[in-house]
C-alpha cells in the first residue's frame, strides 16, 4: 500500500557526470511520468509510460536525457554528463489511468539534483 | 500555443477567510480540471477533480469552479487556517493526453 518512492532524495553531483534517478511507482498503476521542477517554478513534463506503448519523450530537454520502465514497474531516469542548468528538483508520478479514464497522478517525493 | 495561467505568485489572507485562486486557460477543450496541493520539499498531493459537465465541485471546505465559456476555474478554501498554506497548482489534460501543470500560486494563511 505504499506510495510512490524515489531515490536517492538527494543527488550531488559534478559537472559532466553522469546521474541514475530511481522511480517505484504505486503497484499495479499502469501509468508513470516524469517531470522537473526548478526553484519557485512549475513542473515541467519530461517522459510518459503508458502500459507497453511507447513511451512519449516529447518533453526530454535534449538526447542527454533518457528513461527506461522495466517491466512495466521500476523507472530510471538517466542523465548523461550534467550540467548546471540539469539541477532541479526531479518528480515521478503514477496513475491508474486506463482508456478514457481521467489522470489523477500520485506523486512521489522527489530527487533533488544539484550539479557543482 | 496552449497556455495556463495562475493568479499571482503569492496570496496573503488572514486565518478565517475565504482564499480563492484562480485558474485560467487557452487553447484547450479540458474534459475535467484538477488541483493540486504542494507543501515544500514533497511532490504534489491531488485534491479535487472537476469535470467539463459540472459547475461546482465541494469537498469538507474546498471548493472548485469550472466554467468553460470563461475558460476558467476557481479554487476556494473557505474558513483557512495556516495549515492550508502551500502553493496550489491547476493541472489540465491538454492535446497529447498528458496533465499540463500551471505554475501555482502559493497561499499564506496568515494566523
């Protein structure tokens, strides 16, 4: 009956290292997202995994970013040599959401990514 | 462009009052609207769901407005306390089927 989880909930990094961000999402939620919020702002739509569709990576900022979903559960978001501006406050969410029906997202607590 | 936008960045009201935010959109055909409640240092919490086909939508003391002539929603929290404080996000499904987020308003009930 968990919710959702991350880790680590805090990331410090240099710049030009490369960064995994873990996701478990709420169990059976066939749904996961992905998005970025910077300080004082709103969030940002990174990636979307629906099922065993494919994913929608409309909102991936650039090719250093990238997700994975592994049997349809766990998710990974990796970023690629980081950089400054990549320091953000890192969310996933999970949802039911099937068909037609409505996307109420569970979110988790966060990754806070800090790239020196 | 598909566009969301939140009433000022910060609202100050003092503890008993009624605290209304407001939610205004372009561009999109939302079949239901939701807020979202976020305290700092944790991800959003959902609180309400609107649909397209209802006017007004209470839960305990919040209420929600959608209007979709005025493109516009209405978040009410009446009798506040400073617990209510956090910053309050509308959330729409726009084209790609996707949850677009505003960018809040952070509320401060003032005691």
């Amino acid at each position: 009956g968990a919710g959702v989880s991350q880790s680590p909930s805090n990331k410090v990094t240099e710049k030009g290292k490369d960064v995994e961000l873990r996701c478990d999402p709420i169990s059976g939620h066939t749904a996961l997202y992905w998005y970025r919020q910077s300080l004082g702002q709103g969030l940002e739509f990174l990636i979307y995994f629906q099922g065993n569709s494919a994913p929608d990576k409309s909102g991936l900022p650039s090719d250093r970013f990238s997700a994975e979903r592994t049997g349809g559960s766990v998710s990974t978001l990796t970023i690629q040599r980081t950089q400054q501006e990549d320091s953000a406050v890192y969310l996933c969410a999970s949802s039911s959401r099937r068909g037609g029906e409505t996307d109420t997202q569970y979110f988790g607590p966060g990754t806070r990514l800090t790239v020196l | 462009s598909q566009k969301i936008e939140q009433n000022s960045e910060a609202l100050n009201i003092q503890e008993g009052k009624t605290a209304t935010l407001t939610c205004n959109y372009t561009n999109y055909s939302p079949a239901y609207l939701q807020w979202y409640r976020q305290d700092p240092g944790r991800g959003p919490v959902f609180l309400l769901l609107i649909r397209e086909n209802e006017k007004e939508k209470r839960k305990e003391r919040l209420k929600v407005t959608f209007d979709t002539t005025l493109k516009q929603s209405l978040f009410h929290i009446t009798a506040s306390q400073p617990a209510d404080s956090a910053t309050y996000l509308c959330a729409l499904e726009g084209s790609a089927r996707q949850l677009t987020f505003g960018s809040g308003t952070q509320l401060t009930v003032l005691p």
